[in-house]
C-alpha cells in the first residue's frame, strides 16, 4: 500500500508537467493547425536562458521569469520569421519547417554549451514528506502540481474569460469571419505561438531539476510523452491534454514501479494505439472537425 501512495503521488507530478506540456502542443495546434516538432528545442532554449540568469544571479526565480520571457520572444519570431510565410494549405509544410528548426537550434545549442549535462538544481527539497510512514509528495513535487494548476487555471480563465481569449478562439475557428469583424487574426496566431512556447518552457524547467540535467536534447523524451498525450486527449481539446496527461503519469509511474521501466513505454504506445483505433479524435475530441 505504501508503494502505491508513492507511485500514485510521483506519477501526479510527473503527470501535470506532461500536460502541461501537452497543453503547449494543443495551444500552437489550435492557434496554426501545425504540430511544432521545434516544441521540446525551443523549450529548451528557453530553459539555457534560465539557467544563464540562475548561475549569473543566483536567483532561481528571476532564472524562470527570463526563461518564461525567453519562450515567449522564441515564439513570437519564430510565427512571424518562418512560420507565417509557410503555405498553409496543409499542415505538412509547417512540420517540415519545424522539424529543420529542430535541427538548427540542438545544433547551435550543442556548439555554444556543448552536448554535457548540467545540472540544474531545484527550489525545493526533492525528499518526499513522511506521513505516518508513508513517503508521499516531494515539496518541490508539490511546487510543481501548484505551478501546473495555477498555470492551467489561468490558461482557462485567458481563453473563456477575457476578450483576448475571446479573440484568440474566434481566430482559431473562423479566421475569415474574424477578420470580418476586425480582429487581428496574424497578431492573435503571434500570441498563440508565444503562450504555447512559454507553457512548454516552463513544463521542460519543471522538468529538467529532476532528470540528469540540461543539454540541448534534455527534453525530446518530455515531446515524445506529451505529444502522444495530446493525441490521447484530442489535439484540439485542452480538457483532453489535462485529462491524459494526468492519466498517462500514473500510469508510467505504476508500470515503471510494479514491472520495469522499459516497459511503461509500452504501456502509453498500447493506450496510444487503443485510442487512435477507436476513437481517433481523442478522448475528447471536438465534436466537429473544423478545416485550416
């Protein structure tokens, strides 16, 4: 019993930060109809500005506000750079673009810090809380479940409360009709592309304190992950990236503890598989498809 509560509860941490991830995926794909293959180097750029500013500073907190920042300037010239004079007839040429991208920016990052990891340490103490015996949460896992639940609340509250959101979401599905009625839709795309940006940086600096360290390929596993949870919930449903991805934790957590860890991959490709067979939308899928 007392291995169950500790695999459920790392597999909780684990499992925001794939959704939240994920939901980086959603936002981009939403806002573009592009799956961005750059997602996990762009991140990860972001994240060598954190740890530039950490180290000079000593601050981990100024380190993730310009690692944040970071992501959201990537973003922004990378949409309006490369991605908006890319046909958008189909999504193909999009991902071609993005996957170049990849390769330029791990190259360049390799150059500049070399391929070693670094470590990055975290805020907060990675020993899990004794509860009457019972190893449970981490505080810096706790740190990570608050962050991912502020981040995804206010994400909501963006896209359902506000006249940004407003404007985001009529971009998104009816870009023509938009237009008509004087919203900025090339603007409302930029600022998809620097929250989806900025959400998965802050999900690979969440990240990258528990795993080896930073390098410039530390959060391709995280894009592997998340990106079939995104498929999982529905690409065009954040509901859906929260709900696998807190899914897809536990059970890699579960699996890693109770079989191996080689095989809790296989356990998300057969739930990835089951789900593409019978419902290739997504748990939560949209109810109808809507065209680029």
């Amino acid at each position: 019993m007392d291995r169950l509560v500790f695999l459920l509860s790392s597999g909780l941490a684990r499992g925001a930060v794939l959704a939240l991830f994920a939901l980086s995926l959603v936002i981009v794909w939403r806002a573009a109809r592009v799956v961005n293959f750059a997602q996990a180097a762009m991140a990860i750029a972001a994240v060598y500005v954190a740890f530039a500013i950490t180290a000079a500073s000593g601050s981990y907190w100024l380190g993730l506000i310009g690692g944040l920042a970071t992501g959201a300037l990537l973003g922004a010239a990378v949409e309006a750079g490369l991605m908006r004079r890319v046909p958008h007839t189909t999504p193909l040429p999009g991902m071609i673009v993005a996957i170049g991208l990849v390769m330029i920016l791990q190259s360049g990052l390799s150059i500049a810090f070399g391929p070693q990891h670094r470590t990055m340490r975290p805020p907060f103490s990675e020993r899990p809380f004794d509860l009457g015996g019972v190893p449970v949460l981490s505080p810096y896992e706790l740190f990570v479940l608050v962050v991912a639940a502020l981040v995804m609340g206010g994400l909501a509250l963006l896209f359902n409360r506000t006249s940004l959101g407003l404007q985001l979401r009529a971009s998104a599905f009816a870009p023509e009709t938009s237009r008509l009625l004087g919203v900025r839709v090339p603007r409302m795309v930029t600022v998809g592309w620097m929250l989806s940006v900025a959400t998965a940086a802050l999900a690979a600096l969440l990240l990258v304190p528990t795993e080896l360290g930073l390098n410039p390929f530390a959060a391709d596993l995280l894009f592997v992950n998340a990106f079939a949870v995104a498929v999982i919930g529905g690409l065009d449903s954040p509901a859906g990236a929260l709900a696998a991805g807190i899914g897809v934790g536990i059970l890699s957590s579960l699996v890693t503890g109770y079989v191996s860890a080689s095989a809790a991959p296989l356990a998300v490709l057969a739930v990835l598989t089951a789900v593409l067979l019978l419902r290739p939308g997504g748990l939560v899928a949209a109810g109808k498809a809507r065209s680029a």
